[in-house]
C-alpha cells in the first residue's frame, strides 16, 4: 500500500473462496457492491487512524462485475482530503489494468 497525504494507491487481494460467494452467487461469484463501499471505509480507517461513517454518497458506481474466481486482485485508488465541517471527502475506484469496475465519490464522518 502506498500513502500520501492525500492519496491511498493499494492492490486488494480478493478470496474467491470466502463464504459470501455461496449466496453471491452459486457457481458465479460476484464480488457485492455492499463489500466494494466496506473495503473503502476499511482502508480509510487504516490510514487515518479513526472510525468512519458514511454520510454522503454523491455517486456510486458499479461499472464491471469483479469475479474472484477469474480476477482476485484489484487496484486500488483512494483520494482524500479534509471537509470545512470535519468530514473527509473522498474520491475512490477499483480497477483492473484499463477496466473500471467501481467508482465513489462521498464523504466520511469520524467518530
């Protein structure tokens, strides 16, 4: 994981074999986009320190399915800053090579 100030840039390794490809789905796992906004806060809290909330998503975007099965490791980019009012407004997106496959843009309370 490379850290900045301001930018997080980290490859995530994904378990096609974790419990919650049996129900997302049978013999097809996707990757759920519930999961994809947790890695985010994840992330973020490992660099500032502090627990998060989630308290606006501008946009969220699913672009490309990921398939642990076909595609476990993902680039990672999360741009951050601090809001007036204390927030951290952040810019993310998951990647593969040239394909896209989430995109965020929103903002995070600490608590």
């Amino acid at each position: 994981m490379e850290v900045t100030d301001t930018e997080v840039k980290a490859e995530l390794a994904i378990n096609a074999w974790h419990r919650i490809f049996e129900g997302h789905f049978p013999g097809q796992p996707v990757v759920p986009g519930v999961c994809m906004m947790e890695m985010v806060k994840e992330i973020l809290e490992q660099v500032t320190g502090k627990k998060t909330n989630l308290v606006k998503a501008q946009e969220m975007k699913f672009l490309a399915v990921i398939d642990p099965a076909r595609n476990n490791l993902i680039s990672a980019d999360i741009k951050y800053t601090a809001g007036e009012d204390g927030s951290i407004n952040v810019i993310a997106s998951f990647f593969k090579e040239e394909l896209i496959h989430f995109r965020f843009k929103g903002s995070f309370t600490t608590r």
